[in-house]
C-alpha cells in the first residue's frame, strides 16, 4: 500500500469517527423543539398572549386526533419525493432541450 492510500484510509477513519462520536458529544443536555413551538413562543412574547391557531389541521379532524408520528414522517417524505420528482422531470426537459439544440446545430 502507498503512503499516499495510506494517508487517505486515515483521514477517511479520522472523518468517519467525528461524524459518528461528534453528535454524542455536541447534544449533550440539548432540548429540541420544532419551527412551531419556536414561532408560537416568539408570537407570546410580541403579543403578551399566547397562541391560538386559526384553524384545526385537515387530517387531524378527519381522524379525530393526533397523528402518529410514523404517519407524519410518511406524509413528509412522500411529499419531498414529489417534489424531488418534479424538479428532476423539469431538469430532465431542460438537459434535453439543450441536447437536442446542440444535435440541430
């Protein structure tokens, strides 16, 4: 094995260890909280008052309560499938666009 090899499986270990140790040790005592709770502490502080949305969630009535969270990520990812899909459609007809351009030159 080169020195050169070497020195990339070491840096490559060395980059594999902070990303797997480094979370454990940057979250110690960490709270999380979601863009929701952040904005409804944010609109009690500017108000005096706290929040009242305007309005109950589609899914949550149909059901008549919360969501599981599994459902939750399940709507979120098949959405940003969708868009991912989109976007992808679109590039495709652009990269296509600009082949066939350069063909008919």
């Amino acid at each position: 094995m080169t020195s050169k090899n070497k020195k990339t499986i070491a840096i490559l270990l060395i980059l594999v260890a902070i990303m797997v140790v480094g979370p454990f040790l940057a979250l110690r005592g960490a709270e999380f909280g979601g863009s929701d709770d952040a904005g409804s502490v944010m609109v009690e502080e500017i108000k005096g008052e706290a929040y009242e949305p305007w309005f109950e969630p589609v899914l949550e009535t149909a059901i008549g309560g919360e969501l599981p969270g599994e459902i939750e990520s399940l709507i979120f990812c098949l959405q940003t499938g969708i868009g991912v899909g989109v976007l992808a459609f679109f590039m495709g007809c652009l990269y296509e666009r600009k082949k066939l351009g350069k063909d008919n030159e």
